[in-house]
C-alpha cells in the first residue's frame, strides 16, 4: 500500500498523470481523485464508489484548465467570481462519462495553494468525498483505507480533517442561486458570499 506524506510529492504528480486513483486531502475533506481527462481512470473512480447518475466534482487550477478540458467558457465566466472558494457550482456539459450522463455536473477551484500546485501540474481532477455512500467521510488516512484498501493505487497523509466541512454546493437557475448543499461557505438569498 503506498502512502505519501505530502500532496508536494513529485510522485503524485506522476501517478495521477498515468491513470492512478488514490485518495488525497482537498481544501474541504479527504477526496477519491482521478484525471479527468482520463476516461478510464474516471469510470474507476464511479466504480470504486458504487455512483450512477451521481457525478463528483472536479476541482481546477483555473477557469482556463476547465475550458481545455472542454466545459464551455460562457457557463464558467457567469460563476468564477465565487472563485476560488470552497464552492462548487453545478455547471451543464456534455462530457458524458464525466457527468454521467446526467447533462451535468459540479466545479470548485479551491482557495487552497497547495491543492492548486498540485492541480496546475495534474489539470483537473474529478473527486468524490472518500467514502462509501451513506458512511460517514474519511477524516484521516486511517479512515479511507478501512474503506477502500488496497482497491486504490495510493493515499496521501493531510492529517485529521474532521474539523472540515464540505464545500457548499449551488446551481445556477434563470439567474436565480440554489444552494443545493450547505458547506464551508454561506451564501445568502442574493447570492452573496457571507463572511
């Protein structure tokens, strides 16, 4: 079992970028990651947790990592000023073994510079919190590896994140700001982040 004990390691780098799928600590709580631009990594990640009709979010450096990935500028330039932030926002696309099928998905660029290092070297990467659904989140390395084992090609050690919460999650709707999921950060009925 290969445990790192930095998201600084170069070898992380390479093993995302050859299809790996492990488990590192994000801005939020610990994350199951793979390349997005990989499909196959992908699909490993969707299996490793049971999820159909349920995609993940993918975290990026920037708003320019996202449109090379394929995700269209004009959805990205009306939400990036919530950027970067512990917010994702459901954005449509078409990427179908990415969204599931589901015509669309969440994104964060996180207010977090190591994870955005990472990230400028990797591009995006689609997470899922490190889990089995309707368990309680991995908060420590310990943790996701009685839930995932060996099943995952690497862990990274980020300490105890119990004190995290996830990231707030919103859709966009005729100009209207659902929030879908409270997290880290509030925001009110204008849409306004709350400090």
């Amino acid at each position: 079992m290969l445990i790192l004990n930095s998201i600084h390691d170069e070898k992380l780098v390479e093993l995302l970028q050859n299809g790996k799928v492990g488990v590192i600590p994000t801005d939020t709580v610990y994350g199951l990651v793979a390349q997005a631009a990989n499909p196959d990594a992908v699909e490993r990640l969707y299996g490793l947790k049971h999820r159909q009709q349920k995609p993940g979010t993918i975290i990026a450096a920037s708003v320019e990592q996202l449109v090379e990935l394929g995700i269209k500028a004009r959805y990205l330039k009306a939400v990036e000023h919530f950027w970067p932030n512990s917010i994702s926002i459901e954005i449509p696309h078409s990427i179908n073994y990415l969204n599931q099928g589901t015509g669309r998905q969440a994104f964060r660029i996180p207010n977090d510079e190591d994870l955005l290092a990472l990230l400028r070297k990797t591009g995006p990467l689609q997470t899922t919190s490190a889990n089995h659904p309707g368990e309680p989140e991995g908060d420590t390395v310990a943790r996701c590896i009685e839930y995932f084992g060996e099943s995952v090609d690497f862990y990274v050690e980020g300490g105890d994140l119990s004190g995290r919460k996830p990231s707030t999650l919103i859709r966009i709707i005729d100009d209207a700001i659902e929030v879908v999921r409270e997290g880290a950060v509030k925001i009110n009925e204008n849409g306004e982040i709350q400090l």
